[in-house]
C-alpha cells in the first residue's frame, strides 16, 4: 500500500486528561482512503476522544496523527478544511430551516452563497430532504434530524467525514434507514468515513475495517469477516431457569471455552458443533439440566468482542446514557 493511500495514520496517540484520567492510551491505525472505518466499544472506551483528537477540537497529549497528510498538531486549521464531523450532539438550530442552517455552515467555510445553495439542495436530495428543506427544523421529526446532521457535515466537500455515533437515539427502524444514507454518502462523494459506535449491528453493517476498543487502547483490527473467523469454531448458548443449573452446565468439559454473558446464560466456543452436542446432550441428562433455551451459532461480533475483552458491550451501553435522553427528547421520536 502506497503511503499516500492512507488518509489517516495514527503514531501512539494518547490523551490524558486532569486528574490522570487516560482516555486514550497510545492508539496506532492506517485508515485507507475510500474505507468506512468502525470504531466499536462501549460508552467510555476511547472513541470520542479519539475523534475529538483527529478533527483537532482537542490536543492530544502525546503521540502524533495525520490526517490527509496534515499534522493534527502543526497544520490543524487545514485539517479542519479537508474534514467533516457530525458530532453525537444535536447541532442544529430548531430556529431555523433546513437549508438556513446548511447555508451557515457554508459561510463559516467562505463558500460563495450561489454556491452554497447549489450544494444545499443537491444534498438534501441525497438523503430526501428537498421537501422539507424550506421548513424549521423544530418540525422535523427524530430521522430527518438526524438526516440534516449528516449532510450540514458535508457541505464544504470535505475528503474526510467522521460520525460520531450517528444513530444514537434512534428506534431500530429508523438507525437501518440511515445506514442506507451513510452508503449513499460513501459511493457519490468516494468518501472516507470513520464511524464510532456501540451498536454491534452497525458497524457489521456499515464498516469495512473494525477496530475494538476498549479502556483508551484498540485491542484487536480486521474486517468484520476476520474477526469473527479469527475465534474459529461454533458457539453454544444455552439459558437456565436457575443459577444452579446454568453453573452445572457450565462445568460441562475443562476443554471447552466457556463464559457467562448474562445470569442463568452460558455460552460454550467448541470446535465442531456436529461432534460436540451429542456429548452435550448426554451431559445435561445425566445431571437433569433443562435449559430453556438451546442455539447453535457461528461467532458473531458480540462474541468477538466478548472474546477480546472479556465482557458483552452491552454491559457498558448504559454507562453514560444523559445526553442520549436529552437528544432523543430534542429527536421529538
């Protein structure tokens, strides 16, 4: 890979923040141009302060970054030309409409107002918005808000767009529609985009290249596909009415990988599933084991990251959730 096909490239990267907290520990990644590069971990794992780092809204505290072939440090004020950032936060203004607010943003980039306004409605038909574009963003229901963030990042036709946790808040149905945005994004503009979350499904979905991390550090980097092949084997899981029972199971061979994602739930990574549940089946009846339920699954993201770090994420996704219910009340769902 040719140096100048690396839009982004991290050297320890680290921020301390008083008090000795380290948010970030000393991080080193490539991201090539053209990628959808995922950031995955629970709230309080890195991601944010990594993003607030690469835009150059903070200073990192050692390490070095940079992003199209500019200094995050020495050349700050022309990274922040080449790049977009939809924050998590809600940035726009309720006071005014939609295409208003896009052609603010434009003026803090020196963009002629004719200009601006060609650019304004092109995007707004990109993510269907055109309709809507004349109207108060106070109207707009919890999607198209969160449509506008995403091209309000867009309108200085930056080489590099970061999503920090673009569907937080959003129902289930309406976080896949935007999916469908973010891939509309990628293939008109050819973008680079670095996405953070903690919704395993989203960077399964979206990303092209997964980083894991977690307390400040990336654990582990692959595409989706290498990760989940990299814990080889099947998974078991089965649920127990009883403690006591799901412990028995659990104690089922020394030889077997076994961990506790939730109580009365384990989960078992064996090589061969064919081979292993008839042995299985036999030990639950020798000991009266009834589980209530009984599945067998190839390893999924949920079982990468729990092999990785030694918990589910979702243990941590409620860990911070104050400014995603404050949204979700802006989101007006």
């Amino acid at each position: 890979m040719h140096k100048d096909e690396y839009v982004i490239e991290t050297d320890k990267l680290a921020k301390t923040y008083p008090g000795g907290i380290k948010a970030v520990k000393g991080i080193d990644m490539k991201i090539q141009r053209g990628q959808i590069y995922g950031f995955l971990g629970p709230n309080g794992a890195g991601k944010t302060t990594t993003i607030k780092m690469l835009s150059t809204s903070i200073k990192p505290t050692s390490g070095t970054a940079r992003v199209m072939g500019y200094d995050i440090s020495k050349d700050s004020m022309k990274v922040r030309k080449v790049i977009g950032v939809v924050p998590q936060d809600l940035t726009t203004d309720e006071d005014l409409k939609g295409i208003e607010n896009m052609e603010l943003v434009g003026r803090f980039y020196d963009i002629p107002p004719r200009e601006s306004r060609k650019k304004a409605e092109e995007l707004l038909d990109l993510v269907d918005l055109t309709e809507f574009g004349n109207k108060y963003v106070s109207t707009y229901s919890g999607g198209m808000r969160k449509r506008l963030e995403l091209i309000v990042g867009l309108i200085h036709n930056p080489k590099v767009l970061f999503l920090d946790e673009p569907t937080l808040g959003l129902d289930v149905q309406t976080r896949t529609k935007m999916w469908e945005y973010i891939r509309k994004v990628k293939e008109e503009f050819g973008m680079t985009i670095v996405l953070t979350s903690h919704y395993l499904e989203e960077v399964d979905e979206l990303a092209d290249i997964i980083s894991i991390i977690d307390h400040g550090q990336i654990v582990v980097t692959g595409t989706p596909e290498e990760l989940k092949n990299s814990l080889q084997g099947d998974i078991i899981e089965a649920t127990f009415s009883d403690s006591m029972q799901s412990k028995k199971f659990g104690e089922y061979s020394k030889s077997v990988d076994v961990t506790y994602p939730k109580e009365n739930v384990v989960r078992m990574k064996v090589k061969d599933s064919d081979m292993e549940v008839p042995h299985i089946m036999k030990y639950m009846s020798d000991n009266n084991l009834s589980p209530i339920r009984f599945s067998i699954s190839k390893p999924s993201l949920d079982q990468v990251f729990l092999d990785y770090t030694g918990r589910e994420i979702r243990e941590e996704e409620a860990g911070d959730t104050r400014k995603a219910q404050m949204n979700m009340r802006r989101l007006r769902k």
